[in-house]
C-alpha cells in the first residue's frame, strides 16, 4: 500500500547530524560559513529568517500563517540511522513526544507580531513508526523513517488543517 500511493516528505528529519554533518553539510550565514554552528542553532537561525520574512512580507487581512511542527522520530541505534518500524501503534510515546525542534518552532513563532497557527503534530506522531515506510519501500536495505505511508498520518493532519481553516471562516 505505502509504495502504490507515495510518501509524504518531512523535511525536519533533514536536521539530525547524519543528515547534516556526515554528508558534509554545514551553515551559512549571510557570508560567513559556519563550520562549527550546532543544528538547533543552525535551525532557530534559519526559522528566524523564515519569521522575519512572514513578518515583512505577508498581509495579515488577506493572509493565514500555518506551521507544522517536527514529526516525531522514530530513527534508532548509536548513529541514528536505523529506522524502528512496527506493524502496530506503540501504546507509549517512550519520550518520542518531545522534539527539540519543535520547542524551537513553538519559541520563535511565540515571539512573532504576525498571527501564525503551529500545528503541533510531535505528540500525535509519536505514536506511529507503523506509518512510516521503513524497509517496505522499493529498496529494503534502505531504512527510511523520514517518510510517512498515505493513507495515515499526514491525511490527519490536513484535517485538522482544513478544520481550522473551515472554523476561521465560520467564526469571521
């Protein structure tokens, strides 16, 4: 089923060192390449931008600002790199229901003038490594924990995003 309708890509899992660092990937800001820059701030400063664009650049009578947060991992082992799959839901979050990356998305937009919605999705999604594709892709011996098998998981989240817009227009 996962491989005849798609995954759906989830770019925060592109912010862990073996995604980063260990394929040579590091920071720049404004001219200057930071070598040494960690990914939580490489990520806040790179949200920070993404904020001040929203706040310069989008009108807020025509305009609604919604933002996901980081997905929760289900990446296992000393180097991250081994996807734990299961056939069922986990009855337990096992700590998975916390990201710092979503810590840092919830401080930046609380900071923010610009209304901005935060779909926080790190709770929900802990639950699930049964959604992610895992060893069922195309290529097996290919772990992958950064995508999410449809129907599932992400079809949530666009109902609870089209509730929210559908709620915005009912309430205006």
């Amino acid at each position: 089923m996962c491989a005849a309708r798609g995954p759906v890509d989830q770019p925060g899992h592109w912010w862990t060192p073996t995604k980063l660092f260990d394929m040579g990937c590091y920071f720049q800001q404004g001219r200057s390449l930071k070598l040494g820059m960690g990914i939580t701030s490489g990520f806040r400063t790179a949200l920070n931008t993404w904020a001040s664009w929203v706040e310069t650049s989008v009108n807020r009578n025509r305009t609604r600002v919604f933002f996901r947060t980081f997905e929760s991992s289900h990446w296992m082992g000393r180097k991250r790199n081994s996807c734990k799959v299961t056939r069922r839901p986990w009855s337990k979050t096992k700590g998975r229901d916390h990201s710092r990356i979503s810590d840092i998305i919830i401080d930046v937009v609380k900071k923010m003038t610009t209304p901005v919605t935060v779909l926080h999705v790190t709770p929900m999604g802990a639950f699930r490594s049964d959604a992610h594709v895992g060893t069922w892709s195309d290529n097996p011996s290919v772990p992958d924990c950064s995508h999410w098998c449809l129907p599932g998981v992400p079809d949530t989240w666009n109902e609870i995003l089209l509730s929210m817009m559908l709620s915005d227009q009912i309430t205006n």
